[in-house]
C-alpha cells in the first residue's frame, strides 16, 4: 500500500523529532528543517526533479550534496535518507508534522485573526492573553488579516476551532430565522 505524503511526513518527522531530542538538539533543527522546507518552497521545480525521472540519479545526488552543504550531520544524514528511499518530494510534510509536534511538545498555538480593521498592540497583548489562559497554551503566534467582509467584530481560529464574533455571521443568523419562521 502506498503511502500518502501525509502519512510519509508524519512517519519520518517522528523518526528525525525522537533522534533530535536523544541529541538534545531540537531548536536547531527545527530551525535546519525549516530552512529546508522554505528552500523547497521557493524553488518548485526541486519537488518535480527529486518526484521524477526527468533527471538523472547522480545529478540528483549533486543537488542532494548542495543541500546538504549548510546543516548539520543529523540533518544532512536525514536528507540522505531521503534521497535514498525517494521521499525529498515530501519536505513540506515532514516539516509541517516536525513543526506540529514541537509546538504541542512546547505549548505553542498558532492562532489567525481576521478584523476590520488592524488590531493595535493592546488589542493584541489582551487576545494573546485570553488564548494563552483559555487553552492553556505557553506562547501564541498570531497571524492577523484585515477583512473588511466581515462588516464588524473579529474571528479567531485556534488549530480547528473557530470563535466566529462577525456582524456578518449575526446577519446570517436574523436571515436564518426569519426564513423559518415565515
């Protein structure tokens, strides 16, 4: 049964999390794999040579080297690994579940804000606040949007909860009700 890359990424970011902890190394490669995936996201056209046949295994292996250049040995064993077992079209997943697990390891949350407006500082520190107390969270990373649609109020998403205090979603409901009840 073949895998998909989900499950490949989850697979072989708990093998490199679990080694990277015995080695007491965790920030720094989770900075490594960070570097790593952001390499692969700003040049596409690494994830169709490394899925395909279009190029060669040994220029394969030259770009490998070069990737390998700027990490550290657990990091650059990691690559080899998968370049051996043909998984490198797979890095945004592997650092996406390595990311995952180290913020549930590390109680931190990412959380995204839509406004109407741009929220100031007090704004801010006191959503922070009232997500760090309510999820029982050490750090929140916040990602705020301005979206004048939503006419008033604000969303929160937490992971897969979502706090919807729109006016739009007000408006929504009045029309709901209205409508059954005609």
């Amino acid at each position: 049964m073949k895998l998909s890359k989900f499950q490949v990424g989850k697979r072989y970011s708990r093998a490199l999390y679990e080694v990277a902890q015995e080695q007491d190394s965790i920030d720094n490669t989770l900075e490594e794999i960070k570097s790593l995936a952001t390499v692969f996201s700003e040049n596409p056209g690494l994830n169709i040579a490394f899925s395909g046949r279009s190029i060669s295994r040994t220029e394969k292996a030259k770009i490998v080297d070069t990737l390998k250049s700027e990490h550290s040995e657990l990091v650059q064993d990691f690559i080899s690994i998968l370049f051996e077992r043909d998984r490198l079209n797979c890095v945004d997943e592997i650092a996406d579940a390595f990311i995952k697990r180290y913020d549930a390891d590390n109680g931190i949350v990412e959380v995204t804000v839509k406004s109407v407006v741009e929220l100031d500082s007090d704004q801010e520190d006191k959503l922070k606040s009232v997500v760090q107390s309510r999820f029982s969270v050490n750090q929140v990373n916040l990602t705020k949007i301005v979206d004048p649609s939503i006419i008033g109020g604000i969303i929160i998403r937490v992971g897969d909860q979502v706090i919807d205090g729109s006016v739009v979603k007000r408006f929504n409901e009045i029309k709901h009700m209205l409508l059954v009840n005609k």
